[in-house]
C-alpha cells in the first residue's frame, strides 16, 4: 500500500515540476479539454498563477479552496507554527487559489485571526469564507446561538479578526433549533445592506432549510460533508442546490484524510484528535472501512494520480457548482491537491467508479435520512 502511494507521489512531483517549469500538469488522460490548461500557467502581469474557476452561485471562485481549520489547534493536529502558516497561505495565493474557509469557532478566533493577518495583502483580490451560529464564552464553544442580536454582534469580532470590512460569503455554521431560517435570513440581509457581508450560505442543513432560507435571501453556497466515504448529500441535497442555483461546497472532502491512505487498521488517535471520537476512525471502524481504499489506490495507478487527487477530482467530475475546500497545513499537500483540477473522467469511468462505491458498505457514515434533517 504505502509503496503505491510513494509512486504516486513521485509522478505527481515530477509533474508538478513541469508545471513549474510552465509546463502543464500531464499525466494519463488529464488535460483532456482546452480550459484546463489554465492550470498553474503563470499569469503574464504577476507572479501568481491562475487556477481554473467555478461558481458558487454568483461568485466565482478557484475549483479547489483552502480550508484552514487545521491551521489553529482543535482537530486534528496541534497548532503548527504561526510562521509556517502564514507562509502557507500566502503561498497558496502565490499558487492561484482565491477561496479560504475558516470560522469564528476555529480555535475559537485563531483561525480567522491567521486568516486575516496573512491574507492581509490580498484583500479584495481573494474571497473569505467565515461561519457564525456557535455561542463562544471564555474562549469555549458552548452551543448555538444564531439569534439575529448575536449575528449583528459577532460579525464585527469577525470583521476585525479578518482585517476586513465586508465578508465575501458569511456562512450559518449551524441552524439554531431555537431561531426559524427566516430570521437568520433577514439578519444577514441587515449585515448586507450595512455593506459588513456580501453573499451568504449555510452548512449542513435540510433540502427543507436551505429552500426556505434561499426565498428570504438568495443563498450563494451551501456546505456540507461529502466525499466517496460519506454521501449523504447525494440524497436530495445537490439535487436542490442545482435547481436553486446554490454552489456546493464539500467539507471534509478526503474523509479527514482517511482517502489518503495514511492509516492502517493499527492506527490509533489522540484524545484530542477529533477523529478519536468517530466510529468511522475506530478500530472496528477501520476493519470495516480499510478494504475500501483498494478502489481508491487502483483508480488512482489507472490515472496516474495520487490517491487525494483521485478522491477530489471525483467530487469535482460530480457536478460543476462542487468546489471542494480540503484542509492541509502541509505546502506538499497542499500543491498535491491542487493537482486534482487538472484530472479528467469520462462517463464510462464515472459509472464504473459509481457502481464500484456503491458496492461498498462503510460503517460510521450517516444514514440516508439524515439528509432531511439540520444537523
Ligand atoms: N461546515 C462545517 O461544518 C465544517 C466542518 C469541518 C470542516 N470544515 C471546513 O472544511 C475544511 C476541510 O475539512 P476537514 O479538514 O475536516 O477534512 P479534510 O480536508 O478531508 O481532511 C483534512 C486532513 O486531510 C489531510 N490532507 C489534506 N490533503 C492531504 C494530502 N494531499 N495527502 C494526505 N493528507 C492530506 C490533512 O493533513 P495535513 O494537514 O497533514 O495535510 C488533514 O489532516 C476545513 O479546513 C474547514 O475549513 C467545515
């Protein structure tokens, strides 16, 4: 297993270095269409490169976002150093992508505050995502709270922490059971007309929530999990998004890094790791869930690509309004990623990889129910 992994690795490091050398990204049948080879070309007036983009309803973003949950403590790692992530994300500019998610409750603050600091001086040239609806009390996140007071009040910590003065998309983390979507709409259409927000979305929400939610005020993106393990979306949920015109965007789309093929049956997590707490990554979890990355590791040799670009190139070839924000404090990772905008799929390979997942039976994944009900 690891051996495949490190051919992959390899190849895509070999490519990237074409790409590098302003070359375009080939390997197998990527760069099957014209429009891709945008891809890491240098743009002709900067030292940026440009990325193919997607739209999230009316906004326009690149295909591939940067999640930077991971970058403060809290998850699944310690909070690496505050250096290195800056530099991270600078260089994540400097590589073409223009789409950063982060929330009030990552950290709680840190992860906006290293937002807002390093991506200072791209402002109005990148789009900021950040999320509210967690009460936060002595640095703790303690519950819900999306009361159209609270929103008012928060988005100005934000605000500040971003070093912005408007929000290019300002996400409901979560619904509030105690506040109808209606008034978190009409909330956020203040935050609007004050200029503090420009477009807005929800995350993890019913087809219900979210057609209710798009009536008060039309909603530019919706953000929930979804990736080959984890497909509850697939249940009526993207099917509303593409009537309504709502873009989609998945979390978690590695399976927490589970579709990298990092871990064994033997792997174990930290306490504070919040994978500890899910059945999907225990040890019964992983005797179960472990046979399935044999689809993943050989659709990944068949394409000539790494196991994280076959698992996010899928999402993309799933429907075009898909722009998936993997979270990686890793620059090799993070380049790695980027390389899945360039893979392409045909139909038949689409099929064939459909009925190969639907094959499989994974334990600690929700049931397809809960894609009725706010999470
Ligand atoms: N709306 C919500 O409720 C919600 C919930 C969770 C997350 N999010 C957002 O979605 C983003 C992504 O979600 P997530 O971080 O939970 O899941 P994820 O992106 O599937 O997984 C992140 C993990 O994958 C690893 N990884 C990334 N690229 C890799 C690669 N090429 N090879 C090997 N490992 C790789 C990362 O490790 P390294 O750091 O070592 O690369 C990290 O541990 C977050 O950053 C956050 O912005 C939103």
């Amino acid at each position: 297993m690891k051996k495949v992994t490190e051919i992959n690795r390899r190849d895509f490091f070999k490519n990237a270095a074409l790409a590098g050398a302003g070359l375009v990204l080939s390997s197998g049948t990527v760069l099957a269409s014209g429009e891709d080879k945008t891809a890491f070309i240098q743009s002709p007036n900067s030292n940026l490169s440009t990325l193919p983009t997607r739209k999230l309803g009316p906004l326009e973003v690149t295909g591939i976002g940067l999640g930077c949950m991971s970058m403060v403590a809290g998850t699944y790692n310690p909070t690496p150093p505050k250096d290195e992530m800056i530099a991270h994300l600078r260089k994540a500019v400097e590589l073409g992508v223009t789409f950063f998610d982060t929330a009030e409750v990552y950290g709680p603050y840190g992860s906006e505050e290293l937002v807002g600091e390093a991506l200072k001086p791209f402002k109005g040239k990148i789009t900021i995502a950040s999320k509210f609806g967690f009460e936060i009390q002595n640095g703790r996140r303690m519950g819900r709270n999306a009361t159209p007071e609270s929103i008012k009040k928060v988005i100005d910590g934000s605000l500040k922490r971003l070093r912005l003065e408007t929000i290019d998309l300002y996400y409901l983390h979560r619904m509030d059971p105690n506040v109808p979507v209606e008034e978190v709409a009409g909330a956020v259409k203040d935050l609007i007309a004050a200029g503090k927000v420009k477009h807005w979305g929800l995350s993890e929400v019913s087809p219900e929530t979210l057609r209710k939610a798009h009536a008060e005020l039309p909603v530019a993106a919706l953000q929930s999990e979804y990736n080959l393990a984890e497909r509850v979306v697939e249940n009526q949920i993207l099917e509303t998004c593409e009537e309504l015109g709502v873009g989609f965007v998945p979390w978690g789309p590695t399976h927490r890094s589970f579709l990298a093929g990092r871990f064994n049956e033997y792997s174990r997590f930290d306490s504070q790791d919040r994978r500890s707490q899910l059945p999907f990554f225990s040890a019964e979890g992983f005797a179960q869930n472990m046979p399935f990355l044999r689809v993943v590791r050989d659709w990944s040799q068949k394409k000539g690509i790494t196991m994280v670009q076959f698992s996010l190139a899928w999402l993309l070839a799933q429907k075009p309004f898909i722009v998936p924000i993997p979270g990686t404090i890793s620059p090799q990772h993070l380049a790695e990623n980027l390389g899945a905008l360039n893979v392409k799929f045909t139909d038949a390979e689409l099929n064939e990889i459909r009925a190969e997942i639907e094959k499989f039976k994974f334990l600690g994944v929700r049931a397809p129910e809960t894609a009725f009900i706010d999470q």
